[in-house]
C-alpha cells in the first residue's frame, strides 16, 4: 500500500486487527456490532497510532525510494494526529467495554493503557530512529 496511498498503516490496521471480530466470534458464537465494532475500531486506532511513530524511522528511506506513510503525509503535524488517533482509540475501547457491560476492573485498566499510550505519545522524539523504535516497542512489553 505504500506505493498507493500515504495511508498504508490503516490498510495494516484493519488487516491487523480483524482478528477482533473473529475472537469475538469464536468465543460468543455471535457477532454483538455494538461491542466488536467500537472494539475493532480501537485497534485501527491503535495501530494508526505505533505505526505512524514506527514510520518515522523510515521516512527518509521511504523519500529515497518514492514510497507513502502517514509519517510523511502528517509531517510536523504527527503528534497532533497521533494524539486524535489515541484519543479515538482509548474512547472505541471505553465504549466496547460500556456496550458489553464490563465491570470497573476493564476501566482501571483501561485508564493503565492510556497513561501509556499519553507518555508514548507526548515523549516520543520523531526525529530520532532510536527512540522511535522504543516507543514502537513499547507496544508489545
């Protein structure tokens, strides 16, 4: 996708995360659109969001070689991005949880996820590969 779209990290997110609904699936036998929706979205979301800061490590290649990704199609503008994305993410999460009727455990931790996902976003230094690949690891710890 990146040879046709500056968006090749939400054509990763919905491939990545349609897992989401197949679990949901799989476990429920059903499909409740009010619970996996928001669900799904959240992984777009979050996938938007480490893939863009991933991205940043590769942009100067990615101008060599005539390639697309949100990190150029954002520029200076990422973390104002990112942090939209986040904000969509974190809000789908709290939504699914509400729709299926989760106890306040699901929201402690949820409010864990955001803390992170804000540091993430507020430390990260897109200029620097280094710390960009940090961050983008901090999604799998």
């Amino acid at each position: 996708m990146k040879r046709f779209t500056f968006w090749p990290q939400a054509f990763l997110g919905l491939t990545f995360n349609w897992g989401a609904l197949l679990g949901w699936a799989a476990i429920k036998g059903s499909i409740d659109p009010a619970v996996v929706l928001p669900l799904y979205a959240s992984g777009v979301f979050w996938t938007l969001v480490y893939d863009t800061i991933y991205a940043h490590q590769d942009k100067e290649d990615d101008l060599k070689v005539g390639v697309k990704s949100t990190a150029l199609r954002f520029g200076d503008s990422t973390k104002e991005w990112i942090s939209g994305f986040g904000l969509a993410c974190i809000s789908s999460l709290a939504l699914s949880g509400i729709n299926a009727d989760i106890g306040w455990p699901y929201y402690a931790f949820l409010t864990a996820a955001s803390g992170q996902l804000a540091w993430q976003i507020w430390t990260v230094d897109l200029s620097s590969r280094a710390d960009c690949n940090r961050k983008y690891v901090s999604n799998s710890n």
